[in-house]
C-alpha cells in the first residue's frame, strides 16, 4: 500500500470549533478501529475517581451519535437512540467480552 493511499485510510477528525480557544481542555477519549478491531486510548484518571462522570459523557456521546445517525432520515433520534441503548446494554452485559490495554508506565491490565 502506497503512504498516500494508506495517508487517505487514516481519517484524523478535527479538533472541536471552541476548543483551541478555551482557556482549559483536556482531552478524554480516542476510538479507531483498525484492521476490524476497536482500539481505544483514554485519558482514565480526567474524572479521578467520579466515574459516574464517565457514564454522562458516554450517554452525551450517544445523543450525538443518534442525532447524527437522524440527519439521514432513517430513523428518528429517539429510535437511533433506542439502538444504540439496545446494543449498549447487550455489550456492557456480555461475560465473554475481552478487553485488555495498559496504562503508560504502569502494568498491563
């Protein structure tokens, strides 16, 4: 594979509008997915130990998500956000879910 071929394949989203100018910003969260597997990197300690903290920004991420899904006229915001709470709770249930990674300078868990 040609560096521009794979340059295009590599998709980098832009940084927020709001965010360069704020005078505080912290990012928390990146998720790829690269040769069919999720890859994510975290910022685990940004709500210390309110991890109710994660939650909230996990169910606005899925507003946007289901609001954008709602632009293609499909399906309303409230049934893609009916979807995505569907497939979450299967997921966060699952028992055979293998999730594995490792903190910089710290031991893998």
């Amino acid at each position: 594979m040609s560096d521009a071929h794979r340059e295009e394949l590599l998709l980098e989203l832009d940084i927020p509008d709001g965010v360069p100018e704020a005078e505080q910003a912290v990012e928390l969260i990146r998720a790829w997915v690269a040769d069919g597997a999720l890859v994510v990197t975290l910022n685990g300690e940004a709500f210390g130990d309110e991890l109710q903290d994660w939650g909230r920004l996990l169910a606005e991420i899925g507003r946007h998500i289901a609001r954008a899904s709602s632009f293609t006229g499909d399906k309303t915001e409230i049934e893609s956000l009916a979807d995505i709470r569907k497939s979450f709770d299967a997921t966060i249930s699952a028992t055979d879910a293998m999730v594995s990674g490792k903190v910089p300078g710290r031991v893998t868990h």
